[in-house]
C-alpha cells in the first residue's frame, strides 16, 4: 500500500488466491474488486474483494464465463465490467483470445453476491491486455492486442502480436458501446487508465514491433467524456 502523502510503503493483507493478469476496479471508493486471472498452473473464476479500511478479503460470486487472463474491466455505479482475455484450450496454441464480454451488478447489501450476465459484444476486435479505467458513468478500453502473449510481445502462436490503436467506451445503463479518438499509437501490454486531477494517464505499454514504450498519454477528463 503506497501513501502518496507521506511517501510510505506498508503491507497490507496477502490474496486470498494469489493472481496476476486480473482485472481490477473500485466499488464506490470502498472496495478493490479482483475478477478472474491467472494463478499457478491456470486461469481462475474468483472474484475477490479487498477493503482497505479494514485490510481484509472477501470472495464474491464467481465468474461464468470461461476463466481467463489479460483482459480488462472497470466497475461503473454498481456493475463491474470485464471484456475478453485469454482462455486456456486444450489444443494448440495453448491460450486464445476469448470474445465474451461480461457486465456483474453489486449489491451494497451483500457485495459478494454478484450477478453475471453476458451484454452485448463490442466494436472492433478482441482484447488482450488492453488499459481500462471508469469515467463518469462509463468504462473506457485503451488499445490492446488481439493475440495473446506473455511477456515479449510474440504470439502463443508464434506471430508478433500487434498493438490495436483504439478507445472504446461502454455505458452500462444504455447497455451502449461507443469509440473515442485513439491515442497517437497504437499501443498494448496495459492493465489500468489512470485517473488524477481531472485527467487521465496511459503510461508505458508496447508499441509495433514489440518495443517497450516510456510514452505518457494525458488528456482531460471532461474532453475525453462529458456529461450526459
């Protein structure tokens, strides 16, 4: 846990099933939401909420979709949204893009019981490791692939895998999807969009031809989403 304020690093309470590759949001400021993800030998269902006031976990319902790792999400109000990802297959390559993309509602009552249901598909291709954050009443999607890799940017299928140049949105109310202007590259190998200050952040990534990136996107808030 990194305070920002005081410049100070503290260790806050492990997860309960240790994951990497999830998707991440935050309910109502409260609570870190971990949806699906790779651990160990393979993909996960879990769904696993921390709170920091209280340094504690909690298992939420988990996903029915196939399990997967690298995609993306955010949570908007009360619903958490997750796109695509890779799936484990049984034959080769090992891991291909998934196509679903899912919408889970919470409850304030009992934030474990998740309610998932698909919605419908999204414009363009299928994500991997795409950046994503939560802006207003929408969830934003920034670039990605759509052939998953693990670290070096080369396909499980041996091709070099190539950034998508791309923002989508998605208004979970409107069940609507809509496209913003891209960024000036095509870029991929994110997890989140970061949101300070009115603005927001895509830092780092790959570019074509698997070039690891000190790039720094920042655009407003209110240019990039306004009020409806």
């Amino acid at each position: 846990i990194y305070d920002p304020s005081s410049d100070a690093w503290s260790r806050g309470a492990d997860i309960p099933v240790p994951t990497d590759d999830a998707a991440a949001g935050v309910w109502q400021g409260e609570e870190i939401a971990l949806v699906s993800g790779w651990h160990d030998t393979g993909n996960i269902t879990d769904v696993q909420f921390y709170n920091p006031a209280s340094d504690s976990w909690q298992a939420g319902s988990p996903i029915p979709g196939r399990p997967v790792f690298g995609h993306t999400g955010a949570i908007v109000g009360d619903q958490v949204v997750y796109i695509d990802g890779a799936a484990i297959v049984e034959t080769r390559p090992r891991f291909v893009i998934d196509t679903a993309s899912w919408l889970g509602k919470l409850s304030a009552d009992d934030l474990t019981d998740v309610s998932w249901a698909l919605i419908s598909p999204h414009p363009g291709p299928p994500l991997y490791r795409a950046a994503s954050g939560t802006i207003g009443d929408y969830a934003i999607f920034v670039g990605g692939t759509d052939n998953p890799y693990n670290y070096s940017g080369i396909g499980y299928d041996g091709v070099p895998s190539e950034p998508i140049r791309q923002i989508l949105t998605y208004a979970p109310e409107l069940d609507l999807w809509g496209e913003l202007p891209p960024l000036p590259v095509a870029t991929m190998d994110h997890r989140n969009v970061g949101l300070a200050g009115g603005q927001a952040f895509v830092a780092g990534g790959m570019l074509k031809g698997q070039i690891v990136s000190d790039h720094v996107w920042v655009a407003e808030v209110s240019q990039l989403i306004g009020p409806r």
